[in-house]
C-alpha cells in the first residue's frame, strides 16, 4: 500500500471516459468542464413513467407498488424501497436485472415493490444535520426487512450506516453510476462564475465545505431539502442562483438535459458510495441471497467496501464533512482519495492510497487513510 502524495488521476480518465484530457500531475488541479447543453431559460421536471415490462422479447411482470394498503401478500418476492422518484428508480432498475436473471420472476405479480417512508422523508424542515444520527433513509426500511414485510431493501448506498442491522446483510452492489456532481444554475456556467454574495444551495455539509473553501464569497443554504425535482423546482423559483447534485441520480431518471456542467473529481470529491445502489437481504435468506448474488457488481462492492472502511474510521455522519473515492486505475490497482473538511470550509485535509484490487488491502487502505486524517484534524476540528 502506498500513501500518495502526488499521482495522476487515472480514476478520473476512467470516470470521464475515452477522449477527456486529464492533468498530468498530482490530484489538486482543474480538470475540464464538460458542459451538456443545458438551457438557461427553463428546467425539466419530467415525471417518473413506469419502465416497460418488455425485454428482448419476453414480457415482463407487472409491478404493484404498494403505498397505504393492508392487502395479504401475494407475491413471491417484495422490494422496500423509499418512495421518491430516484428511489423508485433504483427499485425498477433492480427489478428489471431481478428478472432479466430469472425467468421465474417474469410471472405477473411476482414482483411487488413496496415504498416505506423513512424518517429523513418525513422532517423536510431541518437539516439533515440538525436532525443527527444514523440511518435517516434507512432504518424503517431495515425494519421491515428485518419483520419480513419485505425480501430486500434498495438502498442509496451513501445513505447506509456503516453498520447493518442485526440479521441483515448487504451482499449486493449494481454497477456504479457516474460519481461525480452536476452544477445546475438558470444564469452562469460553472461555480467561478457566480458573483460574489450568490446562493448556492445543497443540504450537504461535504458540499458546502468544498464550495466554500474553493470561493469563499459565496453563500450556501443548508436547508435545501427535497427530492430532486423539488430542488430543480426551488432553483427555477430564484430561491438560489445555483445547485449542485448527484450526477447518477440525474442520469437515473433521464434528467441530465438539466446540467449546466459537471465538476471534475479534482474541484468536488464525491461522498462515500456516492453513486452506488446496495441491496440487503435477511441474513438467513439464503434464496434472495442467491438471488442478488446474480446481480452483484463486485469492482463497484469493493471501491464502496474501501470509502465505507475510511467512513467507519471517521464514525462519519451527516454532520461531518467527509468524502471519499476509490476507483480502479489504468494498471488494475486501487486508488484511493479521502477528504475531511471543517464544516465552514476554512480547512481541509486531504489524503490518497494506492494498493491491490482486493478485499483486504482496499479496506485496510481505506481503514489507513482515515486514522491518517483523524490524526492530522486533531480535536474539535468538525466544530468550527
């Protein structure tokens, strides 16, 4: 394992994808913008449409989502799931491998997919990180998950707790989408261009952080809450100037026409498992375990595995500015980017690892990479 103290983004090339040029030098420097057309005039809110149930040919189950219903289950396998738009996103994309993988689950009715408020969902009123703890988006589900109302839960990975639940494990990961943050604004380009005084909204401390201790004359409201067609919403309404958001999740529900530009991984480290769908099972579930053995991506498990182990080391929570990337470079190997922030953005502590592809060296690394910058932010640096 080695601690890198200057090495080429060769993640980033990974992550931006053939022809994008990328500094040769260390991890600090800019990095192209890459700007997706986006008019300035209007903002897209399209609707969530149910997916088609049809696929090379095969006609697809249909799907009943239950929302305030006392009905006796029927079907063979329930998916928990959150009830936003890009909750249910994730929970059609996980049906749809779900049955792309076993015919036996084309049969109608043998999906259900079952939308659980959590309590994040419920207290829109205050930051995430006045509201503190662990499992805001999680934990109802995990309940129900855990009493058999449901077989698996879908999850954001970066909204689950380093910990599971007792009786429930996470043995799947889908593929990773693009991990990096969108800038969305009806007036300028990019976060330099946003006249001093200008409001950025994001209810993310690791955001927040980051944007100001790059430019320090902005401003940022915290409180900007919502599903993501609630923010374009608020954004299109002068609430702010600007917003950033998650790159995947735009992309998951084909709202991408709405960028601006995207921010190299150089200007906005991403969260821990950003971009990232887990999917949890009973631990004594063998059949839905096998099930989701199908659908694993294991490149995606083990760069989430890495960040969750620097997380850990951290006992990161939403109240803490924390970020954190690990991605497979040009040769086979890890590399591994962690950053804590104090949460006005006046500091900034940042570190890297490179090691093995493998289970055990990229936790340790990530597990390394965490004591290091505990270390170094020393007490009561989380509170300025």
């Amino acid at each position: 394992m080695e601690t890198l103290s200057s090495s080429p983004s060769l993640c980033t090339r990974r992550a931006l994808g053939p022809g994008h040029p990328l500094p040769v030098n260390s991890w600090s420097g800019g990095g192209s913008v890459s700007v997706l057309g986006f008019s300035r005039k209007s903002l897209a809110f399209p609707s969530l449409s149910r997916r088609p149930h049809t696929a090379n040919g095969v006609v697809r189950a249909s799907v009943v989502v239950e929302k305030e219903t006392q009905e006796a289950r029927t079907a063979f396998l329930v998916i928990g799931t959150r009830g936003s738009p890009l909750a249910l996103a994730q929970a059609y994309e996980t049906r749809d491998k779900l049955m792309a993988s076993h015919p036996e689950l084309t049969e109608e009715g043998a999906i259900e997919i079952k939308i659980i408020k959590t309590t994040g969902d419920k207290i829109l009123t205050q930051p995430l990180a006045d509201i503190g703890g662990k499992g805001l988006f999680t934990k109802e589900i995990d309940e129900a998950l855990i009493s058999g109302d449901i077989d698996i839960a879908v999850h954001s990975m970066k909204d689950v707790p380093t910990y599971l639940p007792d009786k429930t494990i996470l043995p799947c990961n889908l593929l990773r989408e693009d991990v990096r943050d969108a800038f969305i604004s009806m007036s300028v380009g990019s976060l330099a261009e946003l006249p001093a005084g200008s409001i950025v909204g994001t209810a993310s401390l690791r955001r927040k952080s980051q944007i100001l201790n790059r430019y320090p004359s902005l401003q940022v409201q915290e409180n900007f809450r919502g599903n993501v067609q609630t923010r374009l919403k608020k954004l299109s309404e002068g609430v702010v100037q600007a917003t950033l958001l998650a790159l995947a999740g735009l992309k998951r529900l084909n709202m991408t026409e709405n960028v601006t530009s995207i921010l190299p991984i150089d200007d906005m480290l991403p969260a821990v498992a950003q971009g990232a769908i887990g999917i949890a099972c009973r631990s004594d579930d063998d059949k839905m375990a096998n099930y989701l053995a199908t659908l694993n991506h294991e490149e995606t498990r083990l760069a989430v595995s890495c960040e969750r182990a620097f997380l850990e080391t951290l006992d990161g929570s939403c109240r803490t500015p924390i970020a954190g990337y690990a991605c497979k470079d040009e040769d086979g190997n890890c590399i591994f980017r962690g950053l804590v922030a104090s949460p006005d953005g006046t500091r900034v502590l940042e570190t890297s690892r490179k090691g093995p592809y493998t289970y055990e060296d990229m936790v340790l690394m990530g597990k390394d990479a965490g004591k290091e910058l505990l270390s170094r932010a020393g007490p009561g640096f989380f509170d300025s």
